[in-house]
C-alpha cells in the first residue's frame, strides 16, 4: 500500500505525547485519492490518521525493556537518574542537544567502544551512533529517560525512541546504576526463506552483504508468514509498543557493512516492477483494509519511515518526513474509481492539495488518477478475496509508463497504453517497489476491521528498462513478452 494519494503503505512512527507520553504507533496510510467519486472519501495519510488506543502493558517494564510502561512518560522534572553508562558495542557515540538540569555527557562527547562514561545526567540524550573509529554515521537516535507512572515508586529507566540501543541494568555501586548499552543495527526485514521474493537469497534474517524487503512499520511476529511459496502479511490489528498497529509496508534495500543501506533490487529511476498477489480482502468501498503495490520515491534507502515520500495531496506534509515526491499506484484495493467499477485502482496521483502547491505526479492527463480497468468479476479471475495469484506491473522507459495485469492462468488482462511523463516534476530519487495493507479505522470505518484476512505476494521481478528479454517491447503493444513469459525466463 502507499501513503496518502498513492499507495502508501502506512507509515509508521513513535511519537511521545504531551502528558501521557506513551509510545503510540501511527501508520501513514496510502490508499489512492479518488476523485471520480460523487462524494470522495477524504484521502488518507497514514494508514492510522489517530494514535490507536493503548494496548495492556506491564505497569513497570524490566531493567533493559526497549518499551515503556504503561502509563509510564517521559521524565520532565529533576528526578534525573545518575547513572554509569558502559559501550559494550564496537561502536562510538557522540552526544548532543542534552537536556536536564545538569545534563551529562557534554555535547561533543563520546564514549568509545568497551568504555565506561560515569556519572551520566539529564532527560533527554541526541546519541548519534558512528563506527568503531568514530568516523562514519550509521544512526541518529534519542535517548528519553522514563519515569515509572507509580508516584511511590522513582524508579526511571532510559528508552531509545527507535529500539535500537538497550540499557540494560547490571548493578548498582557507589550511587549509580550501572548499566550495558547494546545496539542492533539490523534493520527489520521480511524472509527471503521460503518465496520468491527477487532479492537474489533465501536468508531469513538482515544480513550485510545481500537484499531484503526492508519493514518500515509493521515487523510485530506473525504479520509476515510465509505459505505455500509465498509470503502473506496479516491484516489485523495486533498491539504493539503501547498501540495498534493495523498493516505494514515493506521496499527493497540492499544492506552492507554496519547495515549501511543502499537501493535493492527494484530501487531505480526506471525499469519493469513485476509482483504476483493474492489479495484477501472484499476489495469493496466499504472494506476497512487497502492492499496495495505502488511505486514511490524515498529520500534515502535505509529503512525508516523518516525516509518515505508521498503523492499525496495531504500525505507529503503530514505523513511522509520525506515531504511530496512522484508515486504510481499500479494496484490497489477498496477505491475502485469511485466505487463503480470494483476491481483493482490504477491511480496516478498528482501530490497537489492542501499544503502543496508543487506538481509531483507523472502526468497532467487526469485519465488515470483513478482508473479501474478490469473487474474481480472478469472471466478467469474469480471474485474477492482471490482464490489465485494475479500478475501485475508497471514498465518505465524514458518517458513513457505502462500498467499491466495478467489473470492467473498466464493469459493478458489488461495494460494501459504508452502513458508520456507530462508533468514538470523531475523526480531526483530512485523509485522503490512498495508491498502491504493498511487501515484508517478513523477515516475508513471499523466495519471489516476485525476481518482477519491475508495478502499474499510472490514471484517479485525488476529488470533494468533496457533488459533484453523486454528491449523494444511494452505490455500494451507485446503482451506475449510480459507476465507469465518473464516468470519462465528469469
């Protein structure tokens, strides 16, 4: 799915609020803007506009819990723990943007690998992560110290508000906790193990060295399984660090030492994106899920939701950190053009709206902002939820865009013909290939949201736009070439 016009598979982030500060999981939403509706419902940002309520938790987490309490919040008076922080990484950290009454370390400071940093104070921490010689950034994070929501108990604790670093307590001497800061750099990921999933491995795990589907929101267990040679992700609603997440979104990333990420297989200004799905859903107006595949730009490859951009009107402000960028939704489910035609939505959105005043789309010929142009009922394809997989693709050569289907048995469904770049937005990024569903119970309705359904996605191609099994040749023109006759060859 997308965030905001385009399919954005929700963005997630974790957010610290007011007096309660809880981390609450907010996902950007990426459902297609319809406008051919005669009342158009609102286009979403995220794929959960409001912070879910809070999911039960243990009233006081354990020394070294990467969570927060219930009911726990971020300290803000002068109950500051004194505390002795030992580096048992590879790694440097260096200190900024201190706050507390007597915050410490300095700014500029650092704790080298294996070293010990005594008498640490303060409320909050910027910690930026470098390697072992402290000469290349790997990750920004901050550290917030917590404090228990038990006013007869002072017990803190200190939580990175990415759940990379730990600090977990070791002992108490001389009036300071002692406490073992580790970090993991992998970044979340979906297996390799099991499907064809066009990364070029079957690992299971973040290995530098080789490609993943990067998770930018949406890793908690059991949301991506894999059945039967394909991967499924689990559209419900599952508690996660103090909220409820509904989807997940997922793009290719290539990871090399430390995990310093770099564009996967798929991550491209152009070229052919092709992906089997089972969709699971109703695919009706009133389904509260939205599956989606869709291309977007990204400001940077490292998995994050910091990093996505959007097409849509309201997304780039509100819901993409990366601000408005060039999307093209190639399927997605519940908008269906306005809710005549139900089947899987082309859309190109254009990013204009609201706040953005700067043309992103592809094309300034309205004709496929929202297009459907197969049904669920056509012949060979057999209703919602899909009892097969269905091939679909976008092809970018130059200037020129194609979106195409293909039904379960191989045969050609359909394929839009040669779409011109017509706008004015010169995209800088690559583009990445986007998997997943999403939801917005706020703005979509709660009335399948219990539905528990499945997506399930195999058989991922990219090819380079002047590869030669499709040199020359587009899906409109050619459709022998395309679908099932790229599966056989590659």
């Amino acid at each position: 799915m997308k965030l905001n016009s385009f399919n954005c598979l929700g963005t997630f982030r974790v957010l610290l609020l007011g007096s309660c500060l809880s981390f609450l999981l907010v996902m950007t939403g990426c459902g297609g803007e319809d406008k051919t509706s005669v009342n158009p419902a609102p286009q979403p940002t995220t794929a959960n506009t409001t912070p879910p309520a809070k999911a039960p938790m243990q009233a006081v987490p354990p020394r070294g819990s990467t969570s927060a309490g219930g009911g726990d919040s971020a300290c803000t008076d002068s109950r500051q723990a004194n505390f002795a922080w030992i580096n048992s990484t590879a790694y440097t950290f260096k200190f900024s943007a201190l706050t507390g009454n007597q915050a410490k370390p300095k700014a500029e400071s650092t704790i080298k690998p294996g070293a010990t940093f005594q008498n640490v104070d303060g409320l909050t921490w910027k910690i930026d992560v470098y390697d072992s010689a402290g000469q290349t950034l790997l990750y920004p994070t901050t550290a917030i110290l917590m404090c228990n929501s038990n006013q007869n108990n002072l017990y803190s604790y200190v939580m990175d508000d990415q759940y990379k670093i730990t600090w977990t307590y070791t002992e108490y001497k001389n009036n300071q906790s002692y406490q073992n800061m580790t970090i993991n750099l992998a970044p979340p990921v979906v297996t390799n193990s099991g499907w064809v999933s066009g990364m070029g491995n079957s690992l299971s795990t973040a290995t530098e060295g080789n490609s993943f589907w990067g998770i930018d929101y949406g890793d908690e267990p059991d949301r991506w399984t894999v059945t039967s040679d394909a991967i499924y992700q689990l559209n419900q609603g599952i508690d996660y660090n103090g909220g409820t997440n509904y989807g997940s979104r997922a793009f290719p990333v290539a990871l090399g030492t430390d995990f310093v990420a770099t564009p996967g297989p798929g991550g491209a200004k152009d070229g052919l994106w092709q992906l089997d799905i089972k969709a699971g859903t109703t695919g009706l107006s009133n389904d509260s899920y939205i599956e989606t595949f869709y291309l977007a730009e990204r400001i940077n490859p490292a998995v994050g939701t910091s990093n996505y951009m959007d097409g849509s009107p309201k997304g780039g402000k509100n819901n993409a950190p990366g601000g408005w960028g060039l999307e093209i939704d190639i399927m997605e489910t519940r908008w269906n053009a306005g809710g005549g035609r139900i089947g899987p939505q082309i859309n190109l959105p254009t990013g204009l709206g609201g706040n953005n005043s700067t043309f992103t789309g592809w094309t300034t010929d309205s004709t496929y902002y929202n297009t459907v142009l197969g049904l669920w009922s056509d012949p060979g394809i057999g209703g919602m939820p899909n009892p097969q997989f269905v091939t679909y693709g976008a092809l970018i050569r130059g200037n020129s865009l194609w979106i195409y289907a293909y039904k379960p048995d191989g045969s050609f469904w359909y394929s839009t013909p040669e779409i011109k770049n017509s706008g004015t937005y010169a995209y800088t990024s690559p583009l990445y290939p986007y998997i997943g569903t999403w939801a917005d119970p706020t703005n979509y309705g709660t009335e399948t949201i219990n539905n528990v359904t499945k997506t399930g996605y195999s058989n991922y191609i990219y090819l380079s736009a002047d590869d030669p099994k499709i040199q020359g040749f587009n899906p409109y023109d050619n459709p022998d070439k395309f679908g099932a006759a790229l599966k056989l060859l590659k």
